[in-house]
C-alpha cells in the first residue's frame, strides 16, 4: 500500500524495510513447506530408502520346562480351635494376650475352682469312708469263715457276710470313679491350650460368669505353622494332577498378586473325593510350612501347580510371538538380514517365554523388538540390546522411533552430519533462512538509514548480527 506524500523520506524508508521483511518470510515459509513435503515424501513415500530395519533378536533354544497350572486360593489354618469353658464360674484370671503364641498345655484361664475343689474333697473321703468299712467286712468274713469250718458257726451266716463284702468293694470301686470325676471337673477350672498356634482377640473378659453352655468362648487359637492353603481346579485337570501325585508329591507355589515373587513353597495335599456338579471343579488342599509366617488365615493368594515337565522343548521369548489371522508367527532372521515370517504352533506361554511346538529349529533367530515396520522380506539390522544398554540408546518398538530418527524425520532438509540440535529447527529451514536474510538486509538498511540521520559521521556503519547470519 503507497504512502501518502507527506510523510517524510526516512519514514518511507522504514516501511519499504518492513514489507520487504512480510515479502521474504512468506516466500520462505512457502519453500520451506514444499521442502518438507518433498523430503517427507523421499523418506517415507514412493521410491523412498529407509535402509535396514533396526531389531532386537534372541536365539531359540532347547530347554526343559515345568508344566504349570495356576489358580486362586484361600489360605486356611490347618487348625482352628474355639476355646470354651467346660464348667460354670467365675473367670478368675487370663493368662494370654491378644495375638500371643502359645503351646499345646499352656494356661490360658482359670475358673474360681474352691467348689470343685470341694467335691473332690468330699469324694476321696467317701472313698476312706468306705474303704474303713469294707476292711471290717473282710475281717468278719474271715472269722465266720474259721467258725463255718469247725461247725461253730452258720455257714449262712459266712455266705452273707462275703456278699456284703463284694458290695463295699463295688462301693468303693464307685467312690474312686467319683474322685476321678470331681478331679476332671476340678481340671476345667484350669483352661490350657489345646495345640500349638497363636491366640486371637480375647472374646471375654476376666471377672464374668462363663457357663458350659456359652457358644462365644474365650478365645480362638489358629495353627499358623504349618498352614493349609485351598484351591479349585477344572475337572479336565484331574487326571494330569493324580498322575502326577502317583510319582511323588506335587511341588505348589503360592505367589503375590505379579504372579511372580514366590511366597512359600509347598506340596499338594489331598483331592476332594468328589466334583463339584455346580461348578464342574475339584477341590485341592495344599501344605505349606509358612516358617516367616507370611500367609495368613482368610488371605487370597494365586498358587501354581508344577504337574510335569516338557524336556527338550523348543522355547523362544514370548515377546517374539505375534498373532494374526493365520494364528500365531514369528520373524525368523536368515542369513542375507532379512526376516522371514513363519507359521509356529505354541503349545503353552508365560510371561517370559513361549513353548513351539512347530516352525522353528534352534538355533535360529526371531525378532522380539521392532515389529511395526517388518513385512517378510524385510531386511533388518541388529541392534543388541546389550550394546545398547552400554551406548544408553533404546532399540524402537512397534511404532516408536529413534531420537535421531525423529530427528531426521523433523528435518529432512538437514545434513546427516549436523547435530540435533541444528536439526530441530529444520522443518522450514529455507523458510526461515529467507526471513533471517530479509529481516537482516532490512533492519541493516533502516540501522543504516537512522544512523545516517541522527549520526552523520558515521556513513559506514558495521553489518548487523542478522545480515551476517544471512550471509
């Protein structure tokens, strides 16, 4: 747009700088983005040469490995014990606290025993009672005996004394059943553990009335060591686990939620006699030892059975494994670096690796990083994972690139040879050359004109930073 004639000269000269400066950038944005599209189609589009395809590959190999099965279970004490008064009274003394470990016999609580402790007083007096009378039994039935036998005295009267004498030997036969009795009762009063385990939270206090009859009981003891863990399993699975337990015990591990860190290690214990109809599965109960005392009554853990074990089996990583439409497959690398894909059969997967059953023939290599640029033919180049971790540099996974990748992808107008930092500014980078070069001869020209005005001495100013940078 013209200016209108009165404004000044240097005024005119200002404004033909800057809309040289509009003029030059647009320019170098429009070549910048031809550049771009133009290099992005030489990289990427038709007829472009990307080179070899970074990937990381493993050899498979021969090994032996476990036939598992993993299910989810309930940790069960192997013994629970509700401690219960057997007599009525008054709860005198608790010897325990909550969560103590405890012995098979130690007290645990007394009961006010001075009532049975009456009564077998009574009844071992009975008893000296009785025993005083039958002692004088048997003295007259001796002497009737002797007279019986002179004829001085009756026969019958010898015959009634020996039943009498068989009848106090019964009573005092029942006088000592009647101490044993008190002696038991007087027990009670004394409440000892009935096995080895550790005390729960007491369920009454001392100085209350407990009675034979109370459901509640004083406290539950639980075995903790060892401990019996719960499991369901298929029906399906019940022959390969009987099989397995007619060679020997049948190794368990109870495992954290990962799956992973092993907890305790144990063995199966018994099989339910029966399938559940409802569900179609069997119940096992397995043995740990729980020395660290690491499970825990009620606790929810995941368990896996070691059933067998597969020897001489072809194992790859099961990162190599892809799916597709045909099933599974895998990248096989041949001797020219390139890939061929290759139809396997897998019998049984973890998290690590994979068992083939058929396609692969140690030891050959299969890709297990790098997939997302991989067709078969493709040729690749190999980027140990070892050297990488020494040069700090990560092999690209499906649909990731390198940092210098992304670089070069960013600038396809910079040099190979120009560092990341020079790349980062490559997208428009004729763009922003023509702009650098019009904002330098412009301001140079306007620095010039202003220092010419207000400065005439100095006619032959320096260049500025811009126009040397365009330069």
């Amino acid at each position: 747009m013209p200016l209108p004639e009165w404004v000044p000269s240097w005024a005119r000269v200002g404004h033909d700088a800057v809309a040289s400066n509009a003029a030059n950038e647009g320019q170098g944005r429009r070549q910048g983005g031809r550049q771009a599209r133009s290099g992005g189609q030489g990289r990427f589009g038709q007829g472009g040469d990307e080179g070899p395809v970074p990937v990381v590959a493993a050899a498979s190999s021969y090994e032996d490995v476990p036939v598992t099965t993993d299910a989810v279970a309930t940790v069960q004490a192997l013994n629970t014990v509700t401690v219960r008064p057997q007599v009525d009274g008054k709860l005198i003394e608790l010897d325990f606290t909550d969560g103590q470990d405890v012995k098979k016999g130690d007290v645990l609580a007394r009961i006010d025993p001075a009532t049975y402790q009456a009564q077998y007083d009574q009844a071992v007096a009975k008893k000296a009672q009785d025993e005083a009378t039958l002692a004088n039994a048997r003295n007259d039935l001796l002497r009737y005996q002797r007279l019986a036998q002179t004829e001085a005295g009756s026969k019958q009267q010898a015959d009634t004394q020996k039943a009498l004498v068989a009848q106090l030997e019964a009573q005092v036969n029942g006088d000592q059943a009647a101490i044993d009795n008190a002696k038991a009762t007087l027990g009670y009063t004394t409440i000892t553990s009935p096995l080895d385990g550790r005390t729960g939270i007491r369920l009454v206090d001392q100085g209350n009335i407990l009675h034979a009859s109370d459901l509640t009981g004083i406290v539950i003891i639980t075995q903790l060591k060892p401990i019996s863990v719960i499991f369901n399993l298929p029906q399906q699975q019940l022959r390969a686990v009987n099989a397995a337990m007619a060679k020997g015990p049948v190794a368990v591990n109870a495992l954290e939620a990962d799956n992973t860190t092993i907890i305790d290690k144990g063995f199966i214990q018994v099989v339910d006699n029966q399938v559940d109809q409802t569900t179609g599965t069997i119940k096992f109960k397995a043995l740990f030892p729980n020395e660290h005392l690491q499970l825990w009554p009620g606790q929810f853990i995941n368990v896996r059975l070691y059933i067998d074990i597969l020897s001489h089996a072809v194992v790859v990583p099961t990162a190599a494994v892809q799916r597709g439409p045909n099933g599974a497959y895998v990248y096989v690398l041949g001797e020219n670096s390139k890939v061929s894909l290759r139809n396997v059969t897998v019998t049984r997967q973890n998290e690590t690796q994979a068992v083939v059953a058929s396609g692969l023939m140690p030891p050959e290599q299969v890709v297990t990083t790098g997939f997302s640029r991989l067709t078969d033919g493709t040729e690749v180049r190999i980027a140990p994972e070892q050297a990488q971790a020494d040069t700090g540099s990560a092999v690209p996974g499906p649909g990731q690139r390198t940092g210098d990748q992304a670089s070069n992808e960013a600038s396809p107008g910079a040099p190979d040879g120009a560092p990341s930092g020079s790349r980062s500014k490559g997208p428009a980078s004729s763009g922003e050359a023509g702009q650098g070069a019009g904002a330098g001869q412009g301001s140079e020209r306007v620095g010039r004109h202003q220092r010419g005005q207000h400065s005439p001495g100095n006619a032959q100013a320096p260049p500025s930073a811009g126009a040397a940078a365009s330069q």
